[in-house]
C-alpha cells in the first residue's frame, strides 16, 4: 500500500504528464483515504495566471495498492 505522500507525487507526476510542464504554484491541497482504504483521494492546486489570482483545482482517485491513477476530476471552486 502506498502512502500519503507518495500519493501525492503521483498525483503530481500525472499531472505534469498531462500538461507537458510543471504548471506554477502547484500545491497539494488535500489528501484523503476513502473510507474503504482502497483510494487516495489528493487535490492538487495550481495557478492559471501568473499573478496567482485565479487558480484550478484538479481531483485525482489513485488506488492504495497499486499507485495506479484511475481518475482526474475537476473541483470546482465555490
């Protein structure tokens, strides 16, 4: 089983993969295990603009056990 924060660089790691670039001011904003253990729910952060003022939200499901990303969300701000 993987760990919190090797959940998060994976989530970092696919993102940046997506993108084709490290994108500015990326953050890890949460992290959370579902209640069934089997996911790692991490929400990362980063900036669209270059004055930081508009940022998105980006929600990434990755199994437990096997580091996989099985999704990519986008949260939406509220």
């Amino acid at each position: 089983m993987i760990d919190a924060k090797k959940a998060a660089m994976v989530a970092a790691n696919y993102l940046m993969e997506i993108l084709e670039r490290r994108p500015d001011g990326l953050e890890v904003e949460e992290i959370e295990l579902s209640d069934d253990d089997f996911y790692w729910l991490v929400t990362l952060g980063y900036d669209v603009d270059p004055l930081g003022r508009n940022r998105k939200y980006k929600v990434f499901r990755i199994r437990a056990d096997s580091g996989e990303v099985e999704s990519m969300k986008i949260r939406w701000n509220e």
